[in-house]
C-alpha cells in the first residue's frame, strides 16, 4: 500500500488543488455587497477551509493534505488502496 506522504509526493504541485479565493456567502437582502461576506475558503482555528479543495463541496475536514469533503475523500482513499493512478488527457478538439 502506498502510504500517504509516498502519494502526496507522486502528485504534480500543480495538479492537487483548487483555489477558490474569490468565493463568499452573502447574506439575504437588497444592501449586501461582496466585502459583506464571508469568505468560505479561508481556514478555521484547524487549518481546514469551508469547502472542498477539489469540488467545491462543503468541506468535512482535511483529508490526504486538503479540505475536502467526504465523496473526493473516499475517491482518494480508493485510489491509494487500488494503487490507481490518473492522468489528465489532452482536450479533445
């Protein structure tokens, strides 16, 4: 079995997550404006952001070094244990 730190260093940087710095939640009413809301992809007091790292998804903790929620979890739970390993293919034109 792969263990954790050997996956997370198979990984390309570039490819492990998603960043949704511009995601808020506002408030219901005619006067909200975007610097009134909350912003969701900033960490609580255990590092972990309000959303999944890599869906968008509400977060559930970290998992495998990301925010996620707990479908991308087990998907990289699966992948881990299966030893799979994916790669993205090149748009089709």
């Amino acid at each position: 079995d792969m263990d954790m730190a050997d996956y997370s260093a198979a990984l390309d940087p570039a490819y492990t997550t998603l960043e949704f710095e511009n995601v808020q939640v506002l408030t219901m009413g005619n006067d909200t404006s975007p610097s009134e809301g909350t912003n969701l992809n900033a960490p609580n007091s255990l590092g972990v952001s309000a959303l999944c790292a890599i869906c968008g998804d509400r977060a559930t903790g970290k998992h495998y070094g990301a925010s996620s929620c707990d479908g991308c979890k087990g998907f990289f739970r699966r992948s881990v244990r299966k030893n799979h390993m994916y790669s993205c293919s090149p748009p089709q034109i």
